[in-house]
C-alpha cells in the first residue's frame, strides 16, 4: 500500500463530521402565496357563467369583477381573496354564492439566478418551484461552473418593520447530485431568493504523477485528494518533495507543501522525484 493510500484512509478514520448547522427550512412549497401585481387569476362562480373566467391583478393590486366593480387582492392569499370575493357578492348581488379561485400565471413573485448559467434572470415563481426548475429556466449550467449551487433566501421583515439579526440565510447544494437528481427536488424558492452558481476554482498539478494538468479544487481539498486527481505519483515522484507556485501578498512564492496541506486556488503544483 502506497504513503498516500495509508494516509487517505488514517484521514477516514480520524475525521470527524462537523456538527450540522440550521438552514433555512425550504423543503416545503410556499405555504401561504400572496397575491400582487399582474397575477393572472382563473374565477369560477358555479352557476354563474358570466362571472366566471380570468381577471388579472392590477397594477394598484386591484381585481375588476362584474357587478362590484373592483375589489383588492394584493398581499391576500388565495383562501382570503376567495373569501373576501364571496362576501363582497353576497352583499345584495348572489344569494350564497359559491366560487373557486386558481393562479393561471404567477407574475408578481420572482426569483433570481446567476453566475456560471446559460441566460442569468430574474425568473416568475410559478407556485412551487423547485431549485432544478429554476437552473433549467436560467438554460442550466456552464462547463465553468463550481459544483455547488448556492441559494440564499432573503427573510421578510418583522410585523413591526424591522428586519431579522440576520438578512439572509444560506444553503449550498451539491451541482453533480443535482444534474443526477440525487438532490433538490425537495428544495422548494421563495419569493426573492437568489440561486448562484459560482465559478469554479482550479489549480494545476505537474511533475511526477501520471496525469498532469487543470483540475477543480473540491471545498476542502487535500495535496493528497489533488495527487489521486492526477492520477497518483508514478514511479519516481516523492510525496515527500512537493511544492506549489502561489501568490501571496500579490507576488508568487513557492511553498513546500504535506499531503494534509490545502490546495489553495491557482496553485501551481509541482511533484519531484526521488533521491536514489
């Protein structure tokens, strides 16, 4: 067994994984949607016919509906509006009226994506849309991209105005697990979130492995995970006699480097040989 394979797997063993941290809770499809500008509605009032088709939100949050002119609907949830419209019709118009209010088109509501995709955006939350929904609305990824996707939801204010300790709360989700539908499906946006794809951060490896070249740094990545990157040292290199390029302070220094150092981005590493 090779100096890093014994290493890799003292490093396995040793390793502790750190103690969760709360997220944001965004498993669930927004509970409560509110109405606003530009919402397209679909009204159905059974037995009315002539009431029944597709209203849009104005601008002032205001629906025009026949034989009460306008009523409000911004910042209502669908139950409220519905409930709202009922009493507003009973009101010397219908005699128990019955209706059911649907979102043709939700366009008050948005979500942000950026970074390494195809067509950055702001996109129209259609109800419950998941993470992937999102990517596949922004045209999906770049090759450029990190593997991580990073989606940050803005909290609201309080009831009294004021905002929360913290702005903003974020999780960070594996790219592969997500293009292998291993992962967010159950990753439900919110209304003002922002979906980012960063760019991915690479190093170089040369020397005496058997595969030099550019690879992308994974969080956390080791001198020993970049060398099994490159394929392993090859008969003469010497874990023992690696150094990397990198800038520090704004001018490259060489560093010597351990297999439980970090790889650092553009870092240009070199792998000698043994000494017979």
């Amino acid at each position: 067994m090779t100096a890093i394979a014994t290493l890799l797997i003292a490093l396995t063993l040793t390793t502790q994984t750190p103690p969760a941290q709360a997220k944001p809770d965004l498993t669930q499809p927004p509970a409560h949607y509110t109405l606003g500008p530009a919402d397209q509605l679909k009204i159905t009032v059974f037995d009315e016919p002539d009431l029944t088709g597709s209203y849009r939100v104005d601008s002032d949050g205001f629906v025009a509906f026949p034989l009460i002119n306008k009523i409000e609907a911004s910042g209502l949830t669908l139950t409220e509006f519905e409930q709202r419209l009922k009493t507003r019709l009973a009101a010397g118009f219908l005699n128990n009226p019955q209706l059911h209010v649907d979102i043709e088109a939700y366009k008050s509501q948005f979500v942000f994506v950026g970074g390494e995709v195809r067509a950055p955006n702001r996109i129209p939350l259609s109800g419950a849309m998941t993470l992937p929904e999102a990517l596949a609305q922004a045209g999906s990824t770049l090759q450029t991209a990190a593997n991580e996707v990073v989606v940050t939801h803005a909290k609201k204010p309080n009831p009294d105005g004021t905002l929360p300790d913290k702005d903003a709360d974020s999780i960070h989700v594996s790219l592969s697990d997500l293009q292998l539908g291993k992962a967010g499906q159950d990753i439900f946006l919110q209304d003002g979130d922002t979906v980012f794809v960063p760019k991915a951060q690479r190093f170089y490896i040369s020397g005496q492995v058997h595969n030099s070249g550019t690879y992308i740094i994974e969080p956390g990545m080791t001198v020993a995970q970049a060398l099994a990157l490159a394929g392993g040292l090859n008969d003469r290199g010497s874990d023992r006699r690696i150094q990397a390029t990198r800038m520090i302070n704004g001018k490259p220094k060489t560093v010597h480097l351990k297999l439980t150092d970090k790889v650092l981005p553009d870092d240009l590493i070199e792998v000698g040989g043994r000494i017979f």
